[in-house]
C-alpha cells in the first residue's frame, strides 16, 4: 500500500457538523484533481456529516467524540504515516480553503518540510481588524523568528505537510485552542524542519460566520497570546530523524 501511496496526495478534512459544507467541499477538491485522496475526519458530529462525505466520495475517519481540530489532524496524520503518504494536506470542511490552491501550497514542499497557504501575502481581499488583526501581526513576527523565515499567517490552517513533517505530526500534534497552528508550528520548527509560505486568497465560510466582534476579537487576542507563550515554554523535542516514529492515534473506520 506505501509504494501505491507515496506519490499520491492525502487531502485531511476536518469536520466537526459541517452538514451544509463538507458534501460540496469534498466534491470540489474532487473537482480540483480526481486523483486527490480525501479523508473527511469525522470528528464526533452528531449530524450528517460523515453520511454527506461518503456521498461526495471522501473515506471518512470516524472519532468516537469530538477531539477538537488538532485531535482530528492528528488522527488524519497517524492515517498518513501508516498508509505511506509522503504529502498531506489541511483543507478546512468549511469552503474557506479554496482546492484550486492546493496544488499551490503542495509546490511550497518542494523547499520546505512545511508549507503555508498565507492570507496575508498580497493574494486577495481578505481583511482582519483591530485586536484579532493585532495578534496575528504579534504572533507572525514572533514564529518568523522561530522559523528563521518571514511568515505573515501562522494561524492558517491551510497547510501542507512532507514526510519528516507528518512524522513530527504524528509524535506530537497539540489539541487545545489555537495549539494545532501555533503550537505545532513552533515544536516542528524546535525539531528543525523549515517552514515556507505561499500566498493565497480565502473565501467566506460556506455557512455560519466566526466570531468577528470586538469581544471576540480581545478574547483572540489574549488566547492567542496565550498559546504561543506556551508553544515557546515547552522544552525543544530531541531531533531523531533516524528513528521510526511511534503514533497513539486513532484508525480508519
């Protein structure tokens, strides 16, 4: 199954009760290039959601609860590794992520072990102001310096991984707010894969729309900061690139 795998292209969905966007996500990605893997990971939706992915073609991973999104990327990457991908992506169940893209953002991979699709990086008109635009001026300047690159949006979850970086995943992908961009981001660069961005433009959510005001926006403000100085706290991984990586992550159903 590795040799069939490692030249293919696993596209990992995160989907939370996402009815009314995962059937047209998954069928777009399709869309973009027939030859994409799609694994829609269920996670622990009390709706539709798994029965509208598989109807749309994606494999479904089913968790037995909600985990948040970086228990469900975790559990997509323990898939990758044991399936012998060497290339995966996050694409958001939501339609924020455009699939035209991803190809975009795999080419990134090319000189990095991770690639970004940035918001912020002079493609489209997305727009994020006052506290929540603050943070992520705050947060980017701070992981550039980790990186030792320029990075304008370490919190897009449009990203793709190679196979050193799905193995880092694997060994350790954080699930707690904001962890599973920042935290994650900062422990692979402490292990010492490079990270790279490409510009692309976001869409608007497909339904529903994320919390843009101004108590939502301080509360950003101050979990984001939060997080990133836990990201920094921990105690860098010791670099193994030899040895095999050991996952606890969950399986395909």
């Amino acid at each position: 199954m590795g040799r069939e795998t490692e030249n293919r292209v696993l596209v990992l969905v995160p989907a939370w009760n996402e009815h009314k966007s995962v059937g047209a996500t998954v069928r777009e990605i399709l869309l973009a290039d027939p030859d994409y893997d799609v694994l829609v990971v269920d996670d622990g939706s009390s709706d539709a959601t798994p029965d509208l992915a598989r109807d749309a073609g994606a494999l479904v991973m089913s968790l037995p609860f909600n985990l948040g999104v970086g228990g469900a990327m975790r559990a997509g990457f323990t898939y990758a590794q044991r399936m012998g991908y060497r290339r995966a992506i996050q694409v958001d169940a939501d339609g924020q992520h455009n699939p035209a893209d991803i190809e975009r953002v795999l080419q990134g991979l090319n000189d990095a072990d991770i690639s970004i699709g940035a918001r912020f990086a002079d493609v489209g008109d997305y727009t994020v102001r006052g506290p929540r635009r603050w943070a992520m001026v705050v947060l980017a300047r701070v992981v550039s310096g980790v990186a030792k690159t320029r990075l304008t949006d370490v919190t897009s979850g449009f990203r793709a991984a190679g196979p050193r970086a799905i193995d880092q995943y694997v060994r350790y992908y954080p699930a707690e707010y904001l962890g599973d961009t920042l935290d994650s981001l900062v422990a692979a660069c402490h292990a010492g894969l490079t990270v790279t961005q490409v510009p692309v433009a976001m869409r608007p959510r497909r339904h529903g729309s994320p919390s843009q005001g101004p108590i939502g926006s301080t509360i950003y403000l101050l979990r984001s900061c939060f997080a990133l100085t836990l990201a920094l706290m921990r105690p860098s991984p010791t670099k193994k690139r030899d040895e095999p990586a050991h996952s606890d992550g969950g399986g395909a159903s």
